[in-house]
C-alpha cells in the first residue's frame, strides 16, 4: 500500500509538471497542487483508457501508456482549472 501511494505521487508530480510545461500560463500552484493535478489526470486518462480501449489495471498497473494517459488527463484537468477560473473572475 505504501509503495502504491509513492507510485501515485511520483507519476501525479511527473504528469503535472509536463501538462504545466506543455500549456504554460498563470497557473499559481506549487508542488502540492502540481502533484494534485497529475493525480487528477491519471484518474482522468485513466477513465478515458478504459472507455475507450477497455483496458483496465489487470493488464499491469504501470505502463507507459498509463503515463502518457495521466500527462493527457491533466492537460484536460489543466484546461477545465482554467475555465472555471476564468468564469469567477
């Protein structure tokens, strides 16, 4: 269990911090909040995975799909933040 909420964190900071290189702009978050978006997305991507492709954690829990999934998820976890903070203002 404690190795699987390490792997969470690792791959929420390493997904997040590429979405917020990849779509750079005012997004003021530190780490914590860089780490939340990566877990974010890897939920995300990982729905979109097995809605789209019917592939679940059955087929091995890491791979390199499920990376690039989670950087995709918080790309469009990353947009929806901006959104929402747009329509406040």
């Amino acid at each position: 269990m404690l190795m699987f909420i390490i792997m969470l964190i690792i791959v929420g900071l390493i997904a997040g911090f590429i979405a917020r290189a990849i779509m750079p702009g005012p997004d003021p978050m530190g780490v914590v909040g860089t780490i939340v978006l990566g877990i974010v997305g890897s939920l995300i991507g990982g729905f979109l995975g097995y809605v789209l492709f019917g592939k679940d954690v059955s087929s091995g829990a890491f791979q390199t799909s499920g990376l690039i999934g989670s950087i995709i998820g918080a790309i469009i976890a990353l947009l929806i933040l901006r959104l929402m903070r747009r329509e406040r203002v």
